[in-house]
C-alpha cells in the first residue's frame, strides 16, 4: 500500500505505478492520521523528503516502517543520468517533469545544537511555501511516478530498487537516531579534556597548548609562532633548512626535526580542544545526550554525512565519554576488511570469491597466492583498489594480476573508464559524478600510503580521475551494503527497547538493556549475513562482523 504525504494535512492513497487511487483525504492532525494508518496498514509513505518530515512525526511520538523519499531518490536517479548535483528537491523534480524551469533547492543549514525552540508541525527550509503555485500533494504522485518508470530505465531495475529502497530507510534511521541520541557523559567529557588539556582558561588555549607551543617555538628558535597556522609553520620549517609541501602529519612524520613531536601532539590536540572541546559539549550535549542531524548519501559514495556537531569525526579518546545508561550496554559492531570483500563479491572472480569465504581474507590471499605473505597480500589489494602502482607494489600486483585477473580486471577497467571521462557505478547502480574535487569530498578514503586526500592537479581528468573511479565501485558498493544491513536491522529490532544509536561507514551502535544484548548481537550477525544474500545472492564471499558487547563505546574496538 502506498500513501502519499503533503505537508498542508492532505494524504492521498496510491495505486503501484504512483496514480492516484480515490480522492485525497484532508486530516485535522496529520501525525495522528499516519500513527493510525501505519498501526493498522503499514504502508509505504511517499513524501517529498524524509529529513524535513520525519523528525517532527518522531517528536510527535510517531515511527513508521516503510517511506519513499523522493529527494533522495531523485539525487540516485540524476546521478545516473549524468546530473550528479542538479536540483533534486520536489519542486526542482516537478518543474524537470512539466519542462519548466527548475528552481534552485533551498540550501539547509547546519543543525541547531539541542535546546533551540523547534518550528511548527512541518514549518521546514524546503517545505513548499503556498505561494509555490503547484499543488504538492498532485506534485508528490507525480514526481513517484515519474520515478518509478525512470528506475524501470535503468541499467540493473531490480538493484536501483534496492538502492532506493535502502536509501529510502537509511533517512529513517538516520532520523531516528538523531531523535533517540548517544548517551554522552558530560561529566566524563570535561575529565578527559582536563587529562589531555588543562584546566579551561578564561582567554585563550588550555595550558597543555600553550605549553606545546612554548615547545614548538623553542625548537625553531623563534617566539610568536602560531602552530595552528600552516603558512607560519612551513615558513619556520624553510628557515631550518626543511621543505615541506604542507603540515600534515604523514608529511611531518618523515621530517627529522626537533619541532615535530610538539607538532604532532599540538595538531591532536588543537583539533580536540576546537572540534569536541568544552565549548561542543554545552552546545551539543542535552539531557546526558549528543543529538546530531544525520545525512543519509551525504557524499557521493553513498557514505552518510553530518549537519553540525561533527559527528562522524568523534575522535576515539572522546568515546570514553559515551557510557551506557545503567542497566543498559552497547552493542558495537564493525565490518571487517569490508572493501577487498566488496571486489570479491562483484568481479566474478571465482578465485577471489574463494578466498573471500576466509575470516581473515589478507591470510587467506597470502597461502594462495603470496607464499604466505600476509602484509604483501594486503599491499597488493590496497593497490588494486586505489590505483598505487609505485614501490613494493610493482611485484604485488603482478602476483594479483596473475592470480586473480578478474579482480584485477574489475577496478583496471573501472579506472580506465574514468580516465576517458566516463561513469562508473556501485554493485546497485549508484553513480559517480562527473568531476571530485577530492577523494574525501566524494567520500573515499585515501590509504595512509596515498599520502595527500586531495587528487593530483587537474581533478577529474586523466589518472587521477582514474583513481578515483577505481575506488569509487568499492568503497560506493561498500556503503550499500552498510546500508541494507542497517535497514535490516531496523526491522530485526522492531518489538525491543534496543535502539541503533550511532553509525559510521561500517560500523553501527545499538544501545540496549542488558537482557536484549544476546539477541541484539543474533540479530546484527543475521542482518550481515541478509545484507550479503539481498545484494549478491548465492556467493561464497563472507561478510563478518567484529562485534562486543560493552559499556563504554571506546571498549568496543
């Protein structure tokens, strides 16, 4: 069953193809319509973008099962068309429809730290005002038809499906857990900044900064030197004698000189004391909980984003301070060796797959193929996948070449493709734009051998775009499936008090009472396994997950 949502108080029950079925039904309160129509239905609810309605039905004491986001699904849909980045809100999605100009989305701010008054039922940044001149409730039936016979269009239908389905839930949990929270100590919080930092001061850094900066200008004998500047730093590096492109830590890392170790500590630190210092944990803690606004496909990869509060960037130190709520644990899961499994899953490669079925999929690569040479296994893979063909890995690709040349084929082929400019795609058919700036903007991450996040200059041409597409049919197939197990296990936590609670790339946080933890860790175990079956059927490739059961979330890894 499917039911379409306008924000103005209007539903409208539709038939499989998205038209209309009956007249469209006015409600007095939209939010007790749909808890009473999902406790007696639970239909698929087709609304113009869950981020904008979802947290309000949530505040409101209402959950569904099932949505349809249109915004979402329609970013996948123009990724596939060659428009990665077009307008993608329902007003833009209507106007492309009808051959009218498109409007602009309404850009959405960063999130408000907890405590700030909330607006009005559905009164949000991209609702379209009445003076939009369309209907939104005729808008939003067309727009999921429309959808609908484009995905019919699309290279794989049934995988584009999944995909949209999956991102589709990946917004309700999304939503969810930002609605729900992660337990956050302040108390904890201001301890372990005060372990690592000092007292906070009135004015200025905390006294372990000032020290290290007192250190660090010491050791190039000079005084005012600012260590958080990069252009002062490199200057002082210049003066001694160092060139250095930049101050990142691999760069510093490789250079001998006194100044170095205070950088480094300084650098960890800073960024501490700036990104999760106090001044976060008053804005962003509420009530014993950190609440973020998760971006369900915030990069192109797939791979989730943040508005405010940096939440996918919570240094591990920090997580000493997310303790579960007593008589509660967390139950910690993390895919392991996730990508290289990932490219055995999808090149067809009989032999890959094979070794894919292992525990320890590096262990297994080696007693096949590298005389039992785990860490030349690895480099060998790392290498395939983003493109490094310098140093030790000359003679591990050619053993990966010969041993596994569909492997090898798959992201060979995947690279060329970008270096001519062309588009590739995930295992279900999300696509990569036509230009990155940068590996991390595009959210693929560069191997510490990579050195630099950015790509070469020139961007998206020639090898570096190459690099980039490589990656991209991995890491993108990587986050798919992430994602499904996370939709999967939604509905495998229906019925308990388990809450998911966190999530990033690969790993996810469910914070539960102890006496649901043996379940809840069952029920992620199957999920993984429903993940692999759901996007690759019958393979031989394994999906395991590293999972604990602890209190405090820095136990978990």
């Amino acid at each position: 069953m499917l039911v379409a949502v306008a924000p103005d108080g209007r539903l409208q029950d539709l038939r499989a193809d998205g038209s209309p079925l009956g007249p469209p039904r006015h409600v007095p309160d939209l939010a007790a319509a749909i808890a009473a129509q999902e406790a007696a239905d639970h239909p698929r609810w087709v609304w113009p973008a869950t981020s904008d309605l979802y947290p309000v039905l949530l505040r409101a004491g209402v959950r569904v099962d099932r949505c349809h986001d249109l915004e979402l699904t329609e970013a996948l849909l123009l990724g596939a068309a060659g428009r990665w980045g077009a307008p993608r809100a329902l007003a833009a999605a209507r106007a492309r429809l009808h051959g009218l100009p498109v409007p602009a989305d309404t850009p959405r701010l960063a999130a408000e730290p907890p405590g700030f008054a909330q607006g009005a039922l559905f009164e949000t940044t991209s609702a379209p005002p009445a003076s939009a001149g369309f209907d939104v409730l005729e808008a939003v039936w067309q727009v999921y038809a429309d959808q609908q016979s484009r995905i019919a269009t699309t290279e794989h239908p049934g995988r584009f499906r999944l995909l949209v389905a999956a991102e589709s839930a990946g917004g309700l949990v999304g939503a969810e857990m930002g609605h729900v929270g992660l337990p956050w100590r302040a108390d904890l919080h201001d301890q372990l900044l005060r372990e690592m930092l000092g007292a906070p001061q009135p004015v200025g850094p905390p006294r372990r900064l000032a020290e290290l900066t007192a250190e660090i200008n010491d050791a190039f004998g000079t005084r005012g030197l600012h260590p958080d500047s990069p252009a002062e730093v490199m200057r002082a590096f210049a003066k001694a004698g160092v060139d250095v492109p930049n101050t990142r830590a691999w760069v510093l890392k490789q250079v001998d000189h006194p100044a170095v170790r205070p950088l480094l500590e300084y650098k960890e630190l800073y960024r501490i004391w700036v990104a999760h210092g106090w001044s976060w944990c008053d804005a962003w803690v509420r009530d014993g909980r950190f609440r973020p606004e998760y971006v369900p496909g915030g990069v192109v990869s797939g791979r989730w984003g943040a508005r405010g509060g940096g939440a996918l960037q919570v240094p591990k130190v920090m997580r000493r301070a997310v303790v579960a709520d007593p008589g509660w644990q967390f139950v910690v899961a993390d895919a392991g060796q996730l990508e290289p499994r990932m490219l055995a899953a999808v090149s067809g490669d009989e032999r890959f797959a094979a070794a894919g079925a292992a525990g320890d999929l590096y262990a297994a690569l080696a007693a096949d193929s590298f005389d039992g040479d785990r860490a030349k296994a690895k480099v060998a893979l790392i290498g395939a996948m983003y493109g490094q063909t310098g140093g030790n890995a000359i003679p591990a690709l050619a053993v990966l070449r010969k041993s596994y040349p569909k492997a090898f084929e798959f992201v060979e082929a995947a690279a060329r493709t970008g270096e001519a400019g062309g588009l590739v795609r995930s295992w279900l058919g999300r696509t990569c734009p036509p230009a990155a700036a940068s590996w991390r903007e595009a959210g693929l991450d560069p191997p510490e051998e990579a050195g630099s996040a950015e790509m070469p200059q020139g961007g998206a041409s020639g090898r570096a775009r190459g690099r980039f597409t490589r990656n991209f049919v991995v890491q993108a197939t990587a986050a798919e499936w992430a994602l499904v197990l996370l939709a999967t296990l939604r509905t495998a936590l229906v019925g308990k008090k388990a809450e998911m609670v966190f999530f990033v790339h690969d790993e996810v946080v469910v914070h539960c009472p102890a006496g649901e933890a043996e379940a809840v860790v069952a029920a992620v175990h199957e999920s993984a396994e429903r993940a692999g079956r759901l996007l690759f059927g019958d393979t031989s490739v394994r999906f395991p997950l590293d999972v604990s059961v602890v209190g405090v979330y820095a136990d978990g890894k």
